[in-house]
C-alpha cells in the first residue's frame, strides 16, 4: 500500500468516474477524498465501496454546519460507515456536537479553519472580524482542537504556525490547496508545493485536479509521493 500521507481528492461528477479513477491509480494510492460535489452521484456507496472492498483509506469531505442537535444527528449516521476522516466547519459548537455524534466509532473529526479558496477580500465580504488571515486560522484552529477536534483542515501556508499551537500536539493537520511546482492554481489562493507542505508539519496533502486530470494520474500521484520527505 503507498504512502497515505497523499489524500486524492475525487473531484468528479459521479461515482463511476471516481471508481474507475481508484482503479486505475491501484496501489499507487491508499486514501481518497469524497465530497459534496459527488454527494448526489453516489459518493457515499463509492465512499463505502472504496473502504470495504478495496481496503482504501476514506476522507468523507461534508463540512458540516448546523445547530448541535443536528450535527450530532448526522455525524453519528455517517460515522457508522467507519470512514477515516470525516469534516465539519470549525465552530466550537459544531465540532463538540460531531465528537459526540462519532463517538465509538474510529472516524476522526477534522474542523475547517478558513477555505483555501478565501483570501483577507473574501473575508471582509462575509463579515469576518478584522485580522492578518494566518492568524485567524490558527485562532479558529486552537479553539477546534480546545473543543475536541482531532485534526483540523488549513491550507499549507499556514501548516507551520498550526504546528506551533501548544494544543496541536497528537493532531492531525490536512492540507489542501497543495499544487506540484508548475501546476495550475485553479481556484485555490494559498498554496505550497506537496513538499512544502509536509515539511511545515501537516500530516496528510490533498491533490485533486494534478493528478485526476493529469495525461497519465499514475505517474503525477507517484511524481508527488516521491517529493515528500522522508
């Protein structure tokens, strides 16, 4: 099995596309990202399929965001599927309800600081209190780990300062917004290299479109394992 410290993200329309992405990267990769995007084409069964027939390693990315009740409610339906990582929004609140909704179960709740897509501009416009971006990452990341969240998601540029947060100690940090030297930004804003990433103190990258719409993904995924550090 390769190296799961790369998280491939299966940015596609349906789960017969995801499928047949899986099986053509094979043992080149061991763990995947599903989100919203293939929620309505059959992520979930693809989710479950990918763990209990393939043995692969599921990062199911829902972002969450609710009243407690409710969070609780559906993290605890979900976790029944014993996938690895699970997402909620990073709110105190809500990542105390989803600790309560998967306990007893092995999946693992990852709180979203700031998206990777948002710079400072995007933040005013929703009204987010004034402040450096870095460092209302890693406030909503202290506040996440402080309510019971077992990783949080941040994008590489601020994996570092995350990392420095005397309650990161024993927790996860997954990047995504991590591009291969050359790739294309795509709609992401804060980037750094896989490498990069890795070296700054997250312990999982997620590479979708460099790899999915890559001539040939089998090579892109095993070009950007062979960059992490050892």
């Amino acid at each position: 099995m390769s190296d799961d410290r790369l998280i491939v993200a299966l940015d596609l329309p349906n789960a017969l596309e995801g499928l047949q992405l899986a099986e053509k990267l094979g043992d080149a990769v061991s763990f995947y990202k599903i989100g919203l995007g293939m929620l309505t084409g059959g992520g979930l069964a693809l989710a479950n399929e990918l763990k209990q027939e393939h043995g692969k390693r599921i990062f199911l990315d829902m972002k969450l965001f609710d009243i407690g009740a409710t969070v609780e409610n559906a993290v605890r339906g979900l976790a029944s599927f014993d996938l690895d990582f699970l997402t909620v929004h990073g709110d105190p609140h809500v990542v105390r309800a989803a600790k309560e909704g998967a306990a007893g179960r092995q999946t693992k709740i990852l709180a979203v600081t700031i998206l990777t897509s948002l710079d400072r501009a995007d933040l005013d416009a929703g009204l987010i209190k004034p402040g450096d971006l870095p460092d209302l990452v890693a406030e909503r990341a202290a506040r996440a780990f402080d309510a019971g969240a077992d990783g949080v998601i941040a994008s590489p540029q601020e994996a570092a300062m995350i990392r420095a947060l005397p309650n990161a100690t024993g927790r996860l940090i997954v990047t995504p917004g991590v591009r291969p030297t050359g790739a294309a930004l795509g709609d992401q804003k804060r980037v750094a290299t896989p490498e990069q990433a890795i070296a700054d103190g997250a312990d999982h990258i997620v590479v979708g479109r460099p790899i999915w719409a890559a001539d040939d993904p089998v090579a892109s995924a095993r070009a950007i394992l062979s960059a992490l550090p050892r």
